[in-house]
C-alpha cells in the first residue's frame, strides 16, 4: 500500500492483525516508532482488545504528526500500480495475468508490449522476417515483456514463441520458481477436489493427482530455454562447409527426433548484447563439441536458424546498455552488422534512442545501411526503472557516478529521497542497516564484483559462489538464503535479476588513479618481486590494459549497484595498515574510492540507522 497505492503514499501506514480468540498474552497494542517512510510495526490484539489498540493508534503522538484529511471517495479510487519483482512477475504471468495487469502504467510496459504484437501481427499477416530490438535502462522491464510475449503465443499453435537467455541464473530462477508455483497450484487443486469429492461421497481415487516436479519443469522449459540448449537442437542434422552451415538432407531423411526449421515463429533472446563473438562461439564449438572451424557469430547463427522458416519469423533481442561483462560478448553491433551482410530482407524495429554510446558507441541506427527497412518507435525503449520503484534515477546516478561526474551524480542524488543509498567502512553496520531497513518478506543480501578477491580478509569470498536458486528463493530459515548474509553473489550471477535491499562491497580490483579523474583496473594474480636482491613471486594486484576488459569491470559495477529495488548500502573497507603491510589492501586505494563516492553526494551510515 505504501509503495504502490497512490493515495497511501504520503500517510501514515499502521498495520493491525486481529485474531478474534487469541489469547491476551500475544496481543500487542502499543506502537512503536515508525519506519523513515511512515510505516509502524505492526499491531496484533484480539477482540477484546481490539477498540483499546485503535485507541492507542489515534492517541500516538507520531501518528498525530503524520496525520492528513483524507478524502475516503477519492482515497478509494485512487490507483494501485505494483511493481513486482521478476520473479514475482513471471508467476503471475503463468498465472494467466497481463503486464498491464500487475505493473505499474506509467512504466509504458503495455506501450512496448502493444509495440512487440504489432510487430508479430504485421510479419504474420504480410509473410515477413523481422528483428525487433527492445532497450532501456536496467530494471525497465525488458525482461517482463520478454516472459509476456512467450507466455502470450505460447497459448497458440500456430505462433509458438520461445524466451531464450545465456544467463543461467535468470534461467534456473525463473524455471525454479515457476515449477514450484505450479506444484504449490496443483496440490491446492487436488486436495481441495478430494475434499469436494468426501463431502458428496464421491470416489476420491478420479481425482487426478497433481503435477510433480518434474513435469513442471518439463512444461516450464518449453518456452523457458538457456540458449545453448536452443543452439544445439539446431545443430543437429547440420554440418560446417566452408564458410557456412549446411543441412545434411540424409540425416533428417533418416530421423523424425529432429526438426531443421525451428518450432517456434517468434524467438525472444534476453540480455541479446550478451550473445557471443565468431572467435568465442568457434572457441566453444571446438572445445565441446568437436566442431572444427565454426563459421558464425552466436547472432549469426541465432538469426540462420529463424530464417528457416519460408513464411515468416520474428526475433526479439531484450537489449540492456552497457552491461557487457564477459570477453567475447559481441554487444549489440554484432547482430547489425550480420543483418547488413547476410539478411538484407528482413525488417529492422528499434528505437532512435540507440544513439546513446551503451548501444555500439551511438552507431547503432547508422549501422542499418538500408533505411527503407529500418523502422523506428520510442515505444521500443524504456526509459524508466521499474526496479528501483523508489528512485527511478537509480540508473542515471550510478551511470554519472562510474563516469567520473561527481557534480552531475551529486545533483541526481538529490531526486532519489526515497531510494537511500549510502556508504560505510564496516560490513557489520551494512548488515545491521539492511536488517533495520528489510520488512516482511523482503530480500536482501550481499553483492561483489567476481574480481573482488582481496573482500576474503572481510570473510567476503567472491571464488565461492553458492546455490544462487536458493540465495533467490528460500526465506530467512534456510542458511542458503540471501538473507542470511553469509553467501556473497557477483555480477555473473545476478544480471537481470534483483532483490529490495542491497550491499554492495567495493574492492582495490577498481580505484581512482592518483589524478582522481579516471579509473585503474586490475585482477590478482602473481607478480615477481625484489626481497633482498633475490626475486620471489607474490600475489600482487596486476594491472588489466586491454580496454575491453576495462569497460567489462565498470559494466560489472554498473550490474551490482543496480541490483536493489528499495535500497543500497555500499561498504569500502579500510584496508590494511599493520606490520608486516599487506601490499595487496593498502588503506590510502580504499580511501580513495570513498572519498570519491563521498564527493557523489552519498553519505555515511550514522548511528541507529
């Protein structure tokens, strides 16, 4: 209600559980104080107590100052726009719910959903191919429209649609979620059948049992794929000749298991400026598969399978900027250039916002060389975080914040008021705000950059990545949980996925040059040393050059601290000045990096916070 329901946003909130026959000794009627945002703990009383505690409620001082004339007509018809969490989205849409139905409107989510349909319509009804390219900022929804539009023709025979990702985390979390939920469906189902069947003496053995687990990750994988899965069904019957993939006619003429053209007319590739290079996926293909000389980029190859269709096909590529974290990752500019080369007549839809440099250095819309097939809308980009429902200039201050425009980063976090984001020295007073600040069922945890090697003197050990399912998923009884702040996740594993609350720990693996005007990259690893005239090796921080893996590491931070819905605290250590000097957390690095996030506007945890 306080987050989500318009008129409720700026009143008091002060929750009230009523147990008619409970027992006085679990009541609890007085208040306590309120939360920054207006909310009180919540109160529990019984019948008897009941007129006592909306007493105690109406005679408290706090409420009395938070206390407005409310319009109850106008209270009661006043919108009520969640933002759900994407795991909480994808449930709901297996749930047969719409986007425009569990999201917020002023998102434009249904805008770009309409867009994606037309699209789909038009190369059904006139026999086109198309590619349709939907960016935005992290958090925007682009993943939901992804879910919405594979769940939507997943319903239909002749429109089969496929979500196809290489985040194995996203993947595994939304295929777990989505089973677990459709178990929880089917157990509600059939017991309460044979409680029907009991109360009419009926034959409780026709009621049918409920799905397993098994099966439900069977029909959630059907439209739910980790592209390589995708990638391999495809190459089965097809061999390299030369500098192409060519069908091998004797092998489906022998084989029914199979199918050369794809099922599915429309494929949805998330988080598409991930796809792989030529050399990257030619790398893979040799190593795993024994395929000598692969001739085609991850996109290339993605695109030739859709275009096997004779009719028409459409694929959609989910586009986040600058969030390319991995070597051989060919950004978006890859699926532009094979389109220029090799697919002339297929349609191009996106968006003039591809201008920005997170899209192929704002070459983008240029690398279209045809303009009469390239087909621009805003509608196709996002420009709002739904995440960060608090704060939707999460995205810009971290953005001005990692290119070095403190000024421009001070001036944006004065708009965030809702979304507190602030910093320590110390990661017990992070997980002592983040417990202080979490309600309810809300998620936080800890986050840091897979490069972040030197966090393991603060028994942060990013090597040591957990069961990210469970990290995601459990609640604060299971020690797996995110909530238990035990187990730390880096980029890799939570692109496109988010949580409430966040802490994101900074290591000496990204530091301010001496000149504060520009960032130094660096990866651990082993380098020879002077000790007393003789050189011994050490494990020593060692610079990275190579630009592309430079933009990798920011686009890891970029991931991190855009990861919280509500909130974010953001811990420095102090490094390490005792004798002998660990030459590896030397203090003056750390305090570098937090007086440069101090400049940005951001502000120390203070006491009781």
């Amino acid at each position: 209600m306080k987050n989500f329901h318009d008129e409720t946003r700026t009143l008091p909130v002060i929750p009230i559980v009523v147990a008619p026959s409970e027992s006085d000794s679990r009541c609890s009627i007085t208040l306590s104080s309120p939360f920054a945002d207006g909310v009180f703990p919540p109160l529990c009383t019984n019948q008897k107590h009941l007129c006592e505690c909306l007493h105690n409620v109406f005679a408290n001082s706090d409420v009395k100052k938070l206390q407005r004339t409310i319009d109850s007509e106008i209270w009661e018809k006043s919108g009520y726009n969640p933002t759900p969490t994407i795991i909480e989205a994808a449930v709901a849409l297996f749930q047969h719910h719409n986007v425009d139905e569990i999201t917020r409107h002023d998102a434009d989510l249904d805008k770009t959903v309409k867009c994606v349909a037309d699209v789909v319509r038009k190369c059904k009804e006139e026999s086109r191919k198309a590619i349709c390219f939907v960016t935005g900022v992290p958090g925007a929804g682009k993943t939901l429209i992804g879910l919405q539009t594979a769940i939507t023709y997943d319903k239909e025979d002749d429109t089969k649609a496929v979500y196809l990702s290489g985040n194995f985390p996203l993947v595994e979390v939304l295929q777990e979620s989505l089973s677990r939920d459709y178990v929880r469906q089917e157990t509600e189902r059939y017991n309460r059948e044979v409680e029907e069947q009991k109360n009419n003496n009926g034959d409780v053995k026709s009621v049918k049992k409920p799905i397993t687990k098994k099966q439900a990750r069977s029909k959630v994988k059907a439209f739910i794929q980790m592209v390589h899965h995708y990638r391999d069904e495809y190459m089965n019957g097809m061999k390299v000749k030369g500098t192409k993939l060519v069908k091998d006619d004797k092998y489906f003429a022998k084989t029914s298991d199979h199918a050369y053209v794809p099922v599915e007319h429309i494929a949805i590739f998330d988080e598409a400026q991930r796809a792989w290079t030529k050399h990257g996926l030619a790398d893979f293909m040799l190593k795993k598969k024994k395929i000598s000389k692969f001739p085609y980029s991850e996109p290339h190859y993605l695109i030739s399978c859709m275009d096997r269709h004779e009719d028409w096909c459409v694929v959609i590529c989910l586009v986040g900027g600058g969030q390319e974290i991995h070597h051989d990752e060919a950004g978006i500019l890859e699926w532009l250039q094979v389109l220029n080369k090799h697919y002339k007549g297929w349609d191009v839809y996106m968006s003039e916002q591809l201008k920005a440099k997170e899209y192929a250095e704002g070459k983008a819309l240029k690398t279209i060389k045809d303009k009469a097939r390239l087909h621009t809308t805003p509608a196709l980009h996002l420009t709002s975080s739904m995440r960060a429902f608090r704060g939707e200039k999460v995205s810009l201050f971290v953005q001005h914040m990692l290119d070095l425009k403190p000024k421009l980063a001070k001036q944006t976090l004065t708009e965030l008021d809702k979304y507190p984001i602030v910093l320590t020295r110390s990661i017990d007073d992070a997980k002592t705000w983040l417990k202080k600040h979490a309600r309810g069922t809300e998620r936080y945890g800890i986050m840091a950059s897979s490069r972040a090697e030197r966090l393991k003197a603060i028994n942060i050990n990013v090597r040591y990545q957990p069961d990210f399912v469970h990290w995601f998923l459990d609640d604060d009884t299971d020690i797996r949980s995110s909530n238990s702040l035990e187990d730390v996740l880096t980029e890799f594993k939570v692109q496109g996925l988010e949580i409430d609350w966040a802490c994101v720990v900074w290591d000496a693996d990204l530091r301010l040059g001496e000149d504060g005007r520009s960032w130094q990259h660096f990866k651990l690893g082993t380098k020879s040393v002077d000790v007393n005239g003789i050189k011994v090796s050490k494990c020593r921080w060692n610079n990275i050059n190579k630009r592309e893996i430079q933009l990798y590491q920011i686009n890891a931070y970029r991931v991190l601290l855009t990861r919280a819905r509500q909130g974010m605290v953001i811990v420095v250590p102090n490094g390490d000045d005792h004798e002998p000097p660990d030459e590896t957390r030397k203090p003056e690095w750390y305090n570098g990096i937090f007086e440069y996030l101090k400049s940005t506007g951001l502000k120390e945890i203070k006491e009781n916070i």
